[in-house]
C-alpha cells in the first residue's frame, strides 16, 4: 500500500493520521466480545478519511481503487461485531460528518449516513411529529447509515420487524468502488444487495427511511416474581394488537437489580421484570391489561415523581445490547449471546432454555414482529469462562431449536444465517470487483468453498498482516 | 305507553312523529338479511327525539324511564343486524346531532357519538395529519358511537385487531337509564362493559379514541388465476411486518367483476383479486412484493391516468360489507355470511370452504389482526334459497371449524360467541334495571334460561306486539 502517494491523491480533504486517534476511530464496540477481543484488539487503519460529501466519497474511493488501499466505512462505531474495524488496515472512511437531515415529508426522511438516530428523530419530531420506526438501544450515538449496513432491527422491532424486511428501508444511494465509481440509486428487492452487508459492497452516501407517527413514550417496568412470568406476560403484550407499545423486555433476576444501578431503588434482586415502552394514549389500557395479567408495575415514568425520575437513562438505555453494556460496567467477565425463540414454541423454548445454565446464562428477552408473528430474541447475559465453553452453549442453545446469530465472530456468514448470502455476493463482485471494501467481512468472497458446517472460526488471513 | 304523556315532558326537544320518517329513522341495512328482512320489516318507533348535548339525553332518559317507554339509540343507521332497530317501538334516540370533535391531541381524539367517521378523521388530518385506526365500510356515512356500540372492526383492523381489543377505546361517557340517570365515564377494562353492546345497557354521549397517522392511502388492486393465489397473497403480505398496509381483501372470480361495476374495464370475469389500501412510502415496497410474489397489478391509484380514476369508489367501499352491498344492488338475490378462519389454519380452511359450495357461496375474505395473529375473517357472499339452506351452509361452516358470526340474527349473543356476555349482563342490571334500553337484543336479559346450543332462532317476544 503506498499510503503516501493516496495521500496526495486525496489532498484538501480531511485526513487523520495520528495513531491514537486512527486506532481510536478503528474500533468499535467487539470487546462485549472476549473472542473478538482478542482476534481483533490490534486492528487499526493506517487513516481516517473524513468525506463531507458523495463527490468526496467518489474521490477517496477513485483514490484508493487506483492504489489498492482497503476502505472500511465506518459511522460512528457503535456496532459490536468489529463491522467496521479495517482487518487489513488503509483507510477507514469515516461517513460521520455526512449528516445533514435534507427533507422530510409524510412517512419519509431522506439524509446523510453520518445522521446520529436521534438527531434525525428530534429533526422529524419537530417538522410533523414523525419518528424512525426502528432505533438501536445506541440511540443517541449510533449513526443511521451503520445501522443499516450492520444492524438488523432493535427498539420498534415489536411494530414493523426488522431492517432486512420489506419497507423498512425505502431507498439506498450508493457508491462503487472502482477506478470509476458508479452512483447507483437501490429501491425494493434491490436494497437486500447491501443491507446489513457491513459495507462490503458499497458505500452508502444517502438514506431514505420511512417514518412513524412519534408519541410521547411512557417507560414503565413491571416486576414478576418468576422469570417465566415475565415472559409469558411480554409475549402476551406483545400480542395485544391494540396497545401500541415500542418495546417489550423480559430480563431475569437478579440482572436488573445487580445492573441497573440507577433503576435499583425501584427494584429487588430476586424480581424478574418486564422493560416497556408505551405510547401515552395506550396507558390506561396497558395498566388494565398488566392488571389483568397479574404483573406489579414498579416503575411507572407517568405518575413518577420528578425526583425519582433524575439521572435515570430511558428504558431503550436499559434493553438490546445496552443490557449486556450496562453488565459489562459492573462485571467485565460477562457476555452474552443472540438467539431467535421460534413462532409458536416460544416460550416453552423461553422456560426450557432459561433452566438450562443456572449461574452461568441469564434470559434477556426482546419481544419483536419476526416474518409476521410474534415471537422473541434471546440477547442472553453469559458470565463468559472459556471460548470452549461458550461454544458449548452455543451448541446447546442450536441443538434445541433456537438458531444463535453469533456475537463473537466479525464474518457477516458466521453472525447470521451461516450460508451465503449470493445476492449480496453477486453484488460485490460487480461493485467491488477487486476485493477493496471492508476485507475479511464476507467468507464467500474470501474463500468460496468454505465449509459453514465445520465447527471451526472462519479467520482471514489478511488479519494476520496488520498490526 | 302513554306517548302523549312523554312528548310533553319532553317539550322543547326536537321530536319527529311523521310515521314515514319516524319509520325511515327506525331502520338500518337489517335488509342484508332476507331472515331479518322477514322478521324487522314491520318494526318501528312511536317518536324520533334528537338530543343536542348529554343534558338532553338525560332528560330524554329520565322522562322515558318515568313512562316505562323502551329507548333504542341510533347514530346514522348504517348497522346491518337491526342493532339500531327499536323491536318494542317506543323512542328512537338519535345521536346524530351530538357530533361535535371537541378535542384532538397526539394519538386522541374525543368527539360526540353522532360524529361522521370521515368528518373525524377531516378534523385530525387537518389538525396534524393523524386518523382514527379503525372504520367500516362506511366510512361516509357511519356515526362513531354507532361503530362502537355496534360494530367490531373493519378498514385498519389488519393493523390494530378489533373493536374489543384494549387499546382501541380509550373512553366513553354512558348515561344510564334510570328515574335520575348517571353519568359514568369508562376507561380500560370498563369499557368491555358497553362496546359491542348496541346500547342495551346505557347511552354513550361522548367518545374518546386513539388515532394513528394518517398518510395517503394508495389503492392497489391485484389479480390472480385462481382464488387461492388471491388468498395465499394476502396472507403473506398481511404477516409482512414492514409492508404498511389499511386493507388486504381476496375477494374470488366472478364476484369483482360482476358486481364492481365501476371498476369492471380493469378486471376480467374469471380473474380473483385482492383489493389493497397501501402507505404511499410502503409502495416501492409493496410493489417489489407483489412481483415476487407472482401477482399482477390491475389498478394501481398512484399510476392510473385520472380520467381512469375519475368516478371510482375508494378501495373501502369494494370491501367489508361494501361487497354485499355492490353485490345486492345488481342481484337482490344475494346475502351474505361472517365467519373466521381461525389462525394458523386460515389458508388450509378457506381453500377447502371456497370449494365446498360451487355457485353458490362466494369467498370473500378480510385479513385482520385477530388475538395478535394475522388470519382473516370471511364475509362470504351466498346466492340465498331458503333459511334452512343457509342455515345449513351455517352449520357446515362450524362442523369444519369455522365460526359464524351470523348476520341474520337481532340479538347480541347470536350474532356473536353464543353465549352470555356477564360483564355486559351485569351492567344492564346496573345501568337499566327496568329493561328500557334497546330491548329485545340480549337475550340473556330476555330470557336467562335460554339454550343456545338448540338449532332454534331467539324470538323476542315484544317483537310480536309492535307493527
């Protein structure tokens, strides 16, 4: 890599070479994995590319098309799987400046990659009381754009699904890499070619998202004596297709208590709760539904006095991954993992999963609309002892019917559906066809006859490289 | 009933005793039926009173309860099982000009119960573009209160299930009647109590609903070979969770193209279609789809040259009981049925019932969220013979597991789960102790005892009187 002469190439836009900085702004959040910690801890770019606009992004990657330099883009780095991590070093393009919200109309947004969610959310909210249907539990740091190129669903998930379902994404702008670099405007079926692609096919240089009606979110959590009713009383919820709800989060005792140190005061160590966001105009509905149903609301952020409530993060802060990032500040020997509990066997799999590792698993559930039923995410806390180990849960987390969507490894294949992924790949090949984008991210580019069924790590040999 | 007695405690109130209007003003579309046809065409009240605010209802309600004259409310008489119909004559209350929309916030909207459906939702979209989340067919015509004291759900209920579901009202005011009548409000698990109860156990003066966003509606009609593609396309883009749609309605060959006389030169006769009511922002989407999904777009509002627009009714009045009605205007032969396919054997059911009367019964499906599924419900047309042959298209359709909700039966608990509701019974005991209101409609006030496992047809007794 001849990082010098791209350097001049690039001369007038925003460069950052000062390693500190450019490891800083190499990471992400891969130490809520122990595997990933170790695999990818000395990963760093050789620079930071700061592009203000599509025409900048056209250069840098003319640039370094023209010289062989890898180009990881990266948001603001809140992922947790190393997305954006440059495993063979170059430049990381940092998209974070390209934010400018640029129109808003009924059910629309259209802006910058670089947009943070709640940014957009704050700028909708006040031209025409609209909201992004789905956020990230990172809602105030997270960037949009990196949260559709790896994200996958999160807060709102309960209501429309996730990123990869139809409409979620409404069009795409996106930017080859290659000695001319196409713009390409992707729309319907299209956008599956770069969704949740770790940015290995494209640069994403503007989104449109469609928007939902914004209310007032009424956090309230509701306490169970056992885990199991927790459970059964989100699913429950979940299933009331009246009470608009925009998230519903079963956690078992003692996390909450142990974790939520702010939240503590309203809780007690031995009580499973449920988390809950409720739109204002279903509260009355929900209380009388919680009755019925047989749950104590302990916290109610309606009728909760102003003094209880200072200082207290908003109950998205408390679910998704900020569960296993709140655990993690108190106790860094924890991890945790994604599973998906099949529609309709749920919650037997929920009761049956939950007895399985007493001291060692603790259920996190994430109640969401999964190819039209309701069903739920396991984000499971695992107080983590060996890869040897947690490979063993992971084994027996499968074996009984519920697919884990592996935190610990940085391969699209390997956190997902562990096959591939061929619209996506047949994408690359015409976008990217030197290899140059986010290297290392996609197996079937790297080695084509990988075998999925193996129980090994896939490990890219450019990562050996670096560092 | 001394009439004469009553009309002057009511002096000052507008009263109508035309016997031609006050006839006209006893009636809804119990037409439908050929039974109810048969058995309600005599029915009707002594004098039509028009309340102008709830101090007049009272009064209305007090000087009734003193004359031991029946009270039968009606909003605009849109209902189709004589809900509105008053079986023992007496006073016809029309809420008709206690329509005011006195309050519209985020996500709410209280109103008078004689409020215009889409006068609301005139009022909330210009207010901030929000709707209400449910309407029947008669979106034009119908009263709200009239919707929720006799209907269940309609346009919108494959977003929000039905009426009865928490959430979907947030509060009424009911005056009871009795010699000095209360004013109750309900709120949650209360509101059981009188929604779906057709006013037999108090008079709602003043309603309180949730309202969703409201965008621009695109109609979409899609066609099929055959009826099982329209159904199983409308099951599938029912259970897709980021696709937002208001309406999804398979309805078989012949039927559109016979009876949808205005929409005929885009449909051909043996062609089944599903009738669709799509976000704009959800089109591309939508679209994307409905190719995948191998079903051809016939109409689509958003591309159709405006002198191909130019006379069609909306997509929601081909659907819901809008079908029977198009259907009877051209063959007054015509009648029709409502049952449910119970999830998760909904396609496995229709495709067997559309088989099972060639000729005879037409499907017509509504895909709705039903208990937090996606299913749909059947509001079947049937070429009508005899009562006992549609009694026995009846039957079958429960030996194969489907419920009918019959539409050609007066009382509550026939058209409905044949049984006593206790929480409306109760509150009749509580809010009409003499049995003024509506009767004739619950049976389990007419007749605690009766047998609704026998085959026989409830026949209110005061029925026999009036006329």
């Amino acid at each position: 890599m001849d990082i010098a002469a791209l350097r001049s190439d690039l001369d007038g836009l925003k460069i950052e070479d000062n390693a500190k900085i450019v490891q800083q702004k190499s990471r992400d959040f891969y130490w809520y994995s122990p595997v990933l910690k170790r695999q990818l801890d000395h990963v760093t770019a050789d620079l930071i590319v700061s592009p203000k606009s599509e025409e900048e992004v056209i250069r840098v990657l003319a640039a370094c098309h023209k010289h062989g330099v890898p180009v990881t883009p990266r948001g603001t780095g809140t992922g947790n799987y190393g997305q954006a991590m440059p495993l063979s070093g170059g430049v990381v393009l940092s998209l974070a400046e390209m934010n400018e919200v640029t129109s808003i109309t009924a059910g629309r947004v259209v802006c910058g990659p670089g947009a943070i969610i709640a940014d957009i959310d704050r700028a909708t909210r006040a031209h025409s009381a609209q909201e992004l249907r789905l956020h990230p539990s990172t809602y105030n740091t997270a960037s949009v754009g990196g949260f559709i190129a790896g994200g996958s669903g999160g807060v709102g998930s309960i209501n429309f699904g996730g990123l990869r379902d139809f409409g979620n994404v409404i069009r795409l702008r996106v930017v080859t890499m290659e000695a001319e670099p196409r713009v390409l405007e992707l729309t319907g079926e299209d956008l599956h070619k770069v969704t949740h692609a770790y940015g290995t096919n494209g640069i994403i240089t503007e989104v449109e998202l469609p928007l939902t009606a914004a209310y007032d979110w009424v956090d309230v959590i509701v306490g169970f004596d056992k885990f199991a009713g927790a459970a059964r009383y989100g699913n429950a919820l979940a299933r009331q297709d009246g009470l608009l709800t925009k998230l519903i989060t079963p956690i078992a005792a003692p996390v909450p208590w142990l974790y939520f140190k702010r939240h503590q005061k309203f809780l007690k160590e031995e009580q499973s709760i449920c988390v809950c966001m409720v739109a204002a105009h279903s509260l009355d509905a929900f209380l009388a539904f919680t009755r019925r149903a047989g749950g104590e609301v302990v916290y109610n952020a309606a009728t909760a006095p102003d003094e209880d409530k200072k200082g207290l993060p908003p109950a998205y802060e408390l679910a998704w991954n900020h569960t296993t990032l709140r655990a993690l500040r108190v106790d860094p020997s924890i991890t945790y993992l994604q599973s998906l509990y099949p529609f309709p066997n749920q919650l037997e799999l929920v009761e049956k999963m939950d007895g399985m590792f007493p001291g060692e698993v603790f259920s996190h559930l994430e109640f969401v609309r999964f190819d039209g039923d309701v069903t739920c995410f396991g984000l499971n806390l695992v107080n983590f002892t060996t890869e040897e180990r947690l490979d063993e849960i992971i084994r027996t987390f499968e074996a009984n019917g519920c697919p884990i969507f592996n935190p610990h490894r940085y391969t699209l294949e390997e956190g997902g559906m562990k096959q591939t992924d061929e619209v996506q790949l047949a994408f690359k090949r015409e976008a990217d066809p030197q290899g140059l984008l986010n290297p290392g991210k996609m197996i079937a580019w790297e080695d084509p006859d990988y075998d999925y069924r193996s129980d090994k790590t896939f490990l890219f040999r450019g990562l050996e490289k670096v560092g």
